[in-house]
C-alpha cells in the first residue's frame, strides 16, 4: 500500500535559517513519481517539484532543494535562508506509475518569523 | 498556461439544501479531473476521479450518492453536494490532468470553502 509520512507537523523558524522538511514513502512499484506542493493560507496548492523512481539526482531550483534517498525512502525539501513568505504549509505527494492518485502527506506547517 | 478555476471560491448555504461546484480546465482539455476534500489543518483527501463522457469512480468511503459528479465535458466538471450538513463543511478541491501530457500532471484550482449552517 502507498504511505506518505510527514513526522514534522509544525516548524518555526527565524527569517534567514535554513530548514528541511522531511518525507518518507512506501510504495511497493518500482516506478512511482513523488512530488511537493506548497499551500499558502489562500489554499491554492502550489505545484514545486516532480521527481519520477529512477532520478535520484538531487535538485536545486533557486533557495529550494530536494534530496532523494531510494534507499531511505525518503525525499526531503530543504529552504535555505528562508523568509517571511515561505510560510505555508507544505504537502509530500506519491503516485505510482499507471494511475493519476496522489496520496498526500499530512502535511507541515512552516512558519517563517522575522 | 494549464490554469484550473474553481467556481464558487466559497459558498454558504442551509442545511438539507444542494451546492454545487465547477472545476474548468481554462486553456487545456482535461481528460481526467480529481476532487479532494480537506478538513481544517489536515490533509486532503481524494474523493473521487472522473474521466470525460464516463461515470466517476469513488474512493472508498465516499457516498456516490451523495457527492454527485459530472464530467460532461473536457473542459467542464461539476461537483455536487445534495443534501448538505454542517459535516460537509470542507474545503473542497479539484484537479485536472492535461490530456496531451504524461499522467502524474495534474493542476489545482484554488478551491471552493464549502459552510454548511
């Protein structure tokens, strides 16, 4: 069965930090796509990254990098020097390959201070 | 490009009474569109997937009769909360999936606030 687990419910952090949040996965297919998604207190869901099974490369894409560990099962975000507006909460998404479901992480609610 | 627009972006109505909800697929055909449910502070859920012109397939749990959706066009999907209470209350989001890229592409619309009184 598919699982995504976001341990962290909440995380504050001062303008400027860095911080990860973290994402853990089951799924028994071998091809599946993993995504993050950022929803802002207006509620539309952000769209940031999409990562198929077979790319572990690591991406960075401006102040946001995301780390795949197949062999962990995890795939963690990280927010270098975060700021104000990076508040939000952030959803982990999976999909195995052959269906459009998403099955969404509990989400982490990431509160930026300044 | 690939925008999805919700319609209403929030509605309150009487208890017993029917709401209904649009998702529309602005500048691509949606071949299929997804709804979720997301109560306060939690995550969501997915209700049901509808294909174009095809009756929706409903996740466990979810009362087909009571959620009604419609999937008439490619660029059109309604959802329909007959007979609601105050437990309906949610945040009810769609998405859509451009028929013309890979599957694992789905685009949100910001939502529709659903109170039920």
């Amino acid at each position: 069965a598919q699982k995504v687990t976001q341990a962290q419910t909440e995380i504050s952090v001062v303008e400027k930090e860095d911080v990860t949040l973290d994402c853990v996965y089951e799924t028994r297919d071998t091809t599946y796509y993993l995504f993050w998604y950022k929803q802002p207190p207006s509620g539309e869901l952000v769209f940031l990254i999409r990562r198929n099974s077979f790319d572990e490369q690591n991406e960075i894409s401006g102040r946001y990098s995301w780390n795949f560990q197949k062999s962990t099962s995890s795939f963690n975000f990280t927010i270098t020097a975060s700021q104000v507006v990076d508040s939000a909460v952030y959803f982990c998404a999976l999909s195995e390959a052959g269906t459009d479901k998403l099955i969404f992480g509990t989400g982490t609610r990431l509160q930026v201070f300044p | 490009g690939a925008v999805v627009s919700q319609h209403p972006s929030w509605v309150i109505c009487k208890s017993g009474t029917s709401v209904k909800i649009e998702c529309r697929s602005l500048d691509f055909q949606a071949t299929t569109m997804f709804w979720y449910r997301q109560f306060p502070k939690q995550s969501l859920m997915l209700m049901a997937t509808s294909n174009e012109g095809s009756k929706a397939t409903y996740e466990q749990g979810v009362e087909k009769d009571k959620f009604l959706i419609n999937h008439a066009s490619l660029t059109l999907s309604t959802l329909t909360v007959t007979s609601a209470h105050p437990e309906d209350s949610s945040f009810y989001i769609c998405s859509a999936r451009d028929g013309d890229k890979g599957y694992n592409e789905q685009f949100f619309g910001p939502g529709t606030r659903l109170t039920v009184l």
